[in-house]
C-alpha cells in the first residue's frame, strides 16, 4: 500500500500542480494584502485615526445607516442586523475583531476562501486524479498489475488526502508569511470573541468565551479542511466517473459556483440545506454568522456534508472496481 | 523524481492531516462543549482615553443632517466643515460622524450612553449636534395635521432628551464646546407656513434656552438662512438641504470652529 | 505438448442487447507467438481487454497459468505481461521512474530486475530521460521493458508494431521471437495486418464478427490461401489448358487466378509452354485479408 501511495505522490509531484497551487495563492494572497493595505489606508485618511475603536463604531453607525433604508431585503437585513450587533459586542467587551498583523489576515483570508477558493484549488488535483489515467491510456497499464482495483483507488485517495492537507497548509503558511511582510507577524494571541450563536434571527451572546487567535485559527483551519475533503472527494467520485478531466472540473465549478449564489437566496428553500454546496461555509458558525438558511447548525452542516462525502466515497469506489475499461 | 522529496512530502503531509483532523475535532469540541466564560476586564486591553493634542477631534451626533442626505458630494455639512478646517487650519482634524439617518432625540440619549461613544465624546474637542427634526415633523406627519397639543407634547419630550444629552456629555467631557444645530423650516413657502414657522420658532428658543444653561453650549441658528428662496437650498425631497443647504450651515459652523481653536 | 497457459473458454460480451463477443475460446501454449487476426471491429480489442482484466466478461472463463482472470485476480496477473494498443506511459516521468511505478506494483521486483529489463530493451542510455522525449519506438520499447517486469508467462500485445517504421518493425518482430524461442514466453499477438502474422507467429486464430472462425497453424492456414496470377498468351487457350488440373477464374485485364502451390505451379507452366501458351507473367499473390475472409466465411460479410 505504502508503494502505491508512493507512486500517487511522485505522479503528483512531477505534475508540478502544487507548484501552481502555490503561485496562485501568493499571486491571491499578494493581491489581498494590497488590497487590505489600501483600505486600511483610506480608513485612517477618512476618519483622521487608526485607532480601531473609532473604525469599527463606524462601521456600526454606517451599517445601522444602511439598516435605515427601505431597499433591503430581509435576509440582508438580518444579516447586517447580526453582523452589527456582533461588532458592538467586541466593541463594549473592547476586543479588537480584527488585530492588524499576519494571523488576522490569514484568519481572514482562510474564512473567506473557505467555501469557493480553497475548493476550486483542491479541485485542480482532486478532478484528474483518476481522469487523467483514462485520458492518458496509462489506466490501462494500471489495473493490469496484480493489484486489486480497490487498492488502487484507495492509494489515489490517500494521496489525495494528503494533497488536500498540504494545500491547506500552504495557503494558510504562504499567506501569514507574505502578509506578515506588510502587516508584521505579531497578533497570534490576541483574543477572539467565539461562541456566538443565531437564533430566529437574533443574535445570542450567552455562549460567548474568549480563544486566543491562534487556537482559532487551528479550529478554522480544521474546518476547512473538511470542507475541502469534502468536495475533493466528490470531485474524485466525479473523476471515477466522468473521463474528461475539464467535463469533470465544469460539473464541479458548476456546482460549488451554484452553491455560493443559492447561499445569497435559497432562505426560503429550506429543502436546500441538504445540497452540499450550501454547507460549506463552516467557519461562520465559529463566528456567529448568520446560516443561509435558517436552522442550518454546525452539528447539521457537518452531518450533511459527512453524508455526502460517504455517498460520493461508496460511488467512487463502486464504479471503479465494477467499471469496464475501453 | 527524487525518491527522497517524494518520501519527505508523504511524511510531511501525513502529519499535516493529523494536525488538521485534530484542529477539527477540536473545533467540533470547542463549539459544543466548551463552557462560556465571563470575559474578564484584564483580558483585554483597556482603551486609551488620552485626547490627541495635536489634532482637533470633533464628533459629530444626531440625525440625517449629521449623515449629510440630499448632499449628492455626500459629504453634509460635517463633510464640509472638516474639509475647511483643514484647509484652514495646520492641524490635523479628526472627525467622528455618529450621525443615524431618521433619529431622534430619544435614540439619541441612549445612544450617547454607550461605552465607545462616550469614548469619542471624552476625547472631543468639539460636540457637533443636529437633533429635533425628526421629533418636530414626524417624517410629514406633523404637517398634514397641525395639532397645537401634538407639538407641544413633542416638545416637552425633546427638551427633557436634550437635557439629558447636554448632562451626560457634559459628565464626561466639561470642556469641549457643543454646539447645537437649530431647525429650519422647510415648509416655509407651503401653506399653513405661518403655523410651521410659528411651531419651529418656538422649538428653536426652546433649544437656544436650554443651550444657555450648559457652559460652552452654544446654539447655531439655522432658520435665518433658510427662511429666502427655501427651495434652492432644499433636496428633491423638499426637506433635506441639498448641497448649497449645507454649505450655508458648514460656513457658519467651520466659522464658530475655527474661533473656538483660535482662542485656545 | 507443451503446457498450456492461457487458456479461453467460451468467452461472451454483451453490451446492452448487443452481444459483441459471441463465445470465444482458444489456447495458449508455452513458447509459441499466437496471432490474433481480425479486421477492426472484429472483437480483438475487447477480447484482448478481458483478458488482461479491463474488461469483465457476461459469460466464459479466462485462466492464465491455471488462475482464472475474474476469482484469482491478482495471482493470474502475476503472469501476464500486456501492452494494450499503445504502451501510455506517464509523458511527465522518466523512463526510470515509469518502471519503478510499476515494479512498485509488483511483489518482489528490484532495481536489480528493472536493470535487465532495461538493458534487454537497449533503454540504458536514455532511460532517466522524460518519456515524453521518447520517440514512439522507444515508448513502444519502454512498455515491452514494463510489462517484463513481473516475468511474465503470457505476453499479451495488441497491434504491437502500430506506428513504427519498418525498421522498428522489424526489430520489434524479432524481439517478440526471440523473447518465445529462448524464454520460453507465450506471446498472444494481435493485428489486422496479414503479412505480420504470417512473419511472426506460430499458431493463429481469426475473429471476425465477435467470433474465431478459425484456429490453426499460420501455415494450414494461410499457405493454402496463396494464389497464383497467370498473364498467358493466348488467353483463352492458355484457360482451357489450366481448366484441366484446377478451377482458374478470370479476374479481368486479361489476368488469370489459380490456386498455387510450388510444384503444381512448375507443372502447369511446362503444360503450357509444351501447348505452346507463351506465359508473360506468373505471380504468387498473398490474399488480402477481405480475400481469405470471404473465403473463410463463404461470402458473409465483415462487420
């Protein structure tokens, strides 16, 4: 087994794809941090200050200001309504929620890419795992050894859990190393508000303990890394069934970019808290933001997604041990 | 290939999905069972109340006006002071704009009760405040019915919640002069003009009297320069100052400002 | 007799209704070049697939060395080398690596073996190269090396001198008779080419239609096959002549069929000249593929 994990990874490595992976992040990264930079900037010109005290009020009355007008939906309204209440809570408590340095912005980044970045880049391995064996004829090299197809796949897919670890921990490693170029690298202990919980729309602060940052982002960071099993598994279920590599990977950006535009207005759909691409957003509810749809829980998001996973695993290895090979 | 890097990368990442199927069961744990914990003060920094000498902070409360609707520079007549004091002045100005479109005196008293406001009160050097409107007309309501009674209960409810603002800025910052934005009447060349401008007149002596009482309260008529040719100072809503609206209030407001940091 | 080690049993395929391999059978034996002859679209690709295991068959058993294919999956392909149409191997490893994935697939294989592969090839001098720098004959070379890792019994190649320039094929062929004349390998070859099974194998079988019409020696089979083309003058005396010891048929400009065998064709010839029929031309003609089908098949059609 440990050999043909071996071989799975040499593949992968000669493939250079991580190498792209982690040029795409430092190219995105780099992006971001000017971004981030600028804005800071221009907050600081706006308000004459860079204390974070006066920003944040700011924010507050800015929001309560948008609350004021009649154009918004309820949903949105909700959400800016939950958002709000949750920056005056770190406001009275006098917690900074987003201390300027490297962890923030990786906290940051690594929540926001959560449910489409770090996905499409898991699904740039994930989608010719098996794929690119059919494109290339070498499948037909493959299952002709003495090696049961079932082992076969199985060492596909511990490469392609172990890839999945890496790409985790390279986006989260290259964006607090090129972040900290311009934000500095301290901020790994200051204190996270969690424990945050939605009910019926309100925001309820009764649960709410303190966590040091860095603990925080190791839960984020665990949660994203389900969430990207998740979809490299079924990008690989789709691999195993689909031979082309780009139908594949459209099938797969279909459904994760569908995902995060249903997320925007699927409220009224509750039915739609069993697709996938719904819960991939796990690091909200580590910080109280609100579900798409309501009665969405950690607990459920990681049950339907674990119920995925398990189907799309079972598929996979099902149609490749059964799977006739032309 | 080197046989090594490939070796190496399996015993890495191996050991990067331990770290992380840890850092998730973690996350799982944290979330349902860890017991909330009261957040103590000492956990977190306490803020910095020293005002900044070097700058002139001003912050500005109150309603739309504060926000600045019907300017389209979006800029209000707070946008416009600050950009004048800084044209006029080498200091660098601070301004905080609080300022809830639709508030009234009531949200008002509460909202200068919160921890952060008081904060930026305390390190003010200038209290800006336009309050009262939306008490007076009630978004139109005033105006269709003309109630005598209706106003004058109004009133009475405004001038206790000024009070209350004046006394509580006042509580925690004795020397940065508030200056109190009167109303105008923007209904002045509707009919029934003379029953508006009659209920605004009293509104704003009411406002000029409590002001009197506070030290360094100084109240900022408005109603002279609106009372001609209303409507070129008025937005399309015939209620907001558009931009020329403002820019007479800033004038007279920068005006005051730039005395006040004069004498200091 | 020599053993057996592969033997097929009544082979089918069905997908959906259609049945495209309608009961195969046939032998493998040690040390022989068995041909696998057929145009395309007979059924070659798909049988060839089922016994190296792409493929699960609706009905029939494959053994290889004594294991069948389906229950003693691994244990079968423990003796089976293949090479299925073109050898795709990795375009972004070296050739070493290559070999090395799929020694690692293997119990027992070393650097040791994947050396003498390497070096019974003739692949020493580029094999740290990236394959995808190989030319196709040395790809082609390169899967030969790769399915000898194991030491296979059966060496099964589909169209194994697909592509290659006459020189590689001639290499390539001779490669294949010296791997069954000195080690003792059954090697199961499969073309559409008529000519190279002629030149390369031992015992054939043809398929056509998903079926084997017929399993015999290249010989038996082909030999009797061979055609003699007669331009005479006259023609018409020349015909009558002929008619007496076979069955000539007139295959128009002025040529004549017969069938051809060494000393009746030395015969008729002096028959002729004694008749005073000048003989222009006399021809050995090899039959197409399409010629021995139709005869074989007696008229039916190659589908």
């Amino acid at each position: 087994m440990i050999n043909l994990v071996q071989n799975e990874i040499m593949k992968l490595l000669a493939k250079k794809r991580l190498l792209v992976i982690a040029v795409i992040v430092a190219i995105l990264v780099g992006l971001f941090t000017y971004a981030q930079m600028k804005s800071v900037e221009t907050q600081r010109e706006k308000l004459g200050t860079s204390d974070w005290r006066a920003s944040l009020q700011q924010q507050i009355i800015d929001t309560q200001n948008r609350l004021g007008s009649s154009r918004l939906s309820d949903e949105w309204r909700e959400q800016l309504q939950i958002s709000m209440k949750q920056q005056q809570y770190y406001l009275d408590n006098n917690i900074n929620p987003s201390e300027p340095g490297a962890p923030t912005f990786v906290r940051m980044f690594i929540e926001n890419s959560s449910d489409l970045f770090i996905p499409l880049l898991v699904l740039v391995i994930a989608s010719d795992m098996v794929s690119s064996e059919h494109a290339l004829g070498s499948v037909k090299l493959l299952l002709t050894r003495p090696v049961k197809r079932g082992k076969i796949l199985l060492s596909k897919y511990i490469a392609l859990i172990l890839a999945v670890s890496a790409i985790v921990a390279m986006t989260a490693l290259i964006s607090y190393f090129l972040s900290g170029l311009i934000f500095g690298y301290k901020g790994l202990n200051a204190p996270i508000l969690t424990g945050f919980t939605v009910e019926n729309g309100n925001l309820d602060t009764s649960e709410v303990r303190l966590v040091s940052q860095w603990k925080f982002l190791l839960m984020d960071l665990g949660l994203v890394w389900f969430v990207a099993m998740v979809v490299a598994t079924l990008s690989f279920m789709v691999s195993v069934l689909v031979r082309s590599t780009a139908a594949g990977m459209g099938i797969m950006l279909a459904a994760l970019v569908s995902g995060a535009v249903l997320a925007n207005m699927v409220s009224s759909w509750t039915s739609a808290k069993y697709l996938f691409m719904i819960n991939l957003k796990l690091t909200g509810y580590l910080n109280g933001i609100a579900p798409p749809i309501e009665g969405m829980t950690l607990l459920s998001s990681i049950s339907v997604l674990l119920a995925w996973w398990a189907a799309a695993l079972f598929v996979a290895f099902f149609a490749f041990i059964r799977k006739d090979v032309f | 290939m080197n046989r090594k890097s490939v070796v190496s990368f399996t015993v890495f990442s191996a050991l990067l999905t331990l770290i992380l199927i840890f850092s998730l069961s973690w996350a799982l744990y944290d979330y349902y069972r860890a017991a909330p914990q009261p957040i103590k003060a000492s956990d977190t920094e306490t803020a910095v109340q020293t005002r900044e000498n070097e700058a002139m902070t001003i912050i500005a409360l109150g309603d739309s006006l504060t926000r600045g609707t019907g300017d389209e520079t979006g800029r209000g007549y707070v946008g416009i002071v600050s950009e004048q004091l800084k044209r006029d002045s080498d200091k660098q100005v601070i301004i905080h704009n609080i300022g809830i479109n639709g508030q009234r005196s009531a949200q008002l008293k509460e909202q200068v009760k919160k921890q952060e406001i008081q904060r930026q009160i305390g390190m003010a050097d200038a209290v800006l405040i336009t309050i009262g409107g939306n008490d007076l007309f009630q978004g139109g309501q005033t105006l269709m019915n003309i109630d005598p009674k209706e106003i004058e209960k109004a009133q009475n409810i405004y001038s206790a919640n000024i009070q209350s603002i004046f006394e509580t800025v006042r509580s925690i910052n004795s020397e940065a002069a508030i200056y109190l934005i009167g109303l105008y009447n923007p209904f002045i060349e509707l009919e029934d003009s003379e029953l508006t401008t009659r209920a605004v007149t009293e509104w704003n002596q009411r406002s000029a009297e409590l002001s009197s009482e506070f030290p360094r309260t100084i109240f900022v008529p408005t109603f002279d320069l609106f009372q001609l040719n209303v409507n070129d100072y008025l937005f399309s809503d015939k209620f907001h100052p558009n931009r020329d609206g403002y820019k007479m209030i800033a004038d007279r407001v920068a005006a005051l400002l730039s005395r006040q940091e004069g004498v200091k | 007799m020599s053993n057996v080690t592969l033997s097929v049993k009544n082979l089918r395929k069905k997908i959906g209704k259609k049945e495209i391999i309608k009961g195969i059978s046939f032998e493998l034996r040690e040390g022989e070049v068995f041909g696998f002859l057929g145009p395309n679209g007979a059924g070659k690709t798909t049988t060839i697939r089922m016994l190296v295991g792409l493929i699960k068959p609706t009905s029939g058993s494959i053994q290889i060395c004594g294991y069948d294919v389906k229950k003693e999956f691994t244990r079968a392909m423990r003796y089976l080398g293949c090479i299925v149409e073109n050898p795709e191997l990795y375009p972004f490893l070296s050739g070493w690596d290559n070999l090395l994935h799929f020694a690692r697939m293997l119990p027992g294989v070393g650097d040791a073996k994947m050396n003498e592969v390497i070096r019974l090839v003739g692949l020493q001098e580029r094999i740290h190269d990236k394959v995808k720098t190989y030319s196709l004959g040395m790809r082609q070379r390169l899967g030969i090396a790769q399915a000898l890792l194991n030491s296979p019994k059966v060496l099964v190649l589909d169209e194994p001198t697909n592509g290659l320039d006459p020189a590689g094929i001639r290499e390539m062929r001779q490669f294949i008779r010296q791997l069954a004349e000195q080690q003792g390998l059954s090697v199961l070859v499969s073309s559409h080419l008529l000519s190279e099974i002629q030149l390369l194998c031992d015992r054939v079988a043809i398929v056509a239609g998903g079926e084997v019409i017929r399993v015999g020696s290249v010989s038996s089979l082909l030999d009797n096959q061979e055609k003699a083309v007669w331009r005479l003058d006259p023609h018409n005396k020349g015909m009558q002549i002929l008619s007496r010891y076979t069955e000539p048929a007139e295959a128009g400009e002025g040529l004549i069929i017969t069938e051809y065998a060494e000393e009746k064709a030395a015969a008729w010839n002096r028959e002729l000249v004694e008749n005073g029929v000048s003989v222009l031309e006399m021809n050995r003609k090899l039959p197409v593929l399409e010629d021995l089908f139709l005869e074989l098949t007696g008229g039916r059609t190659i589908d």
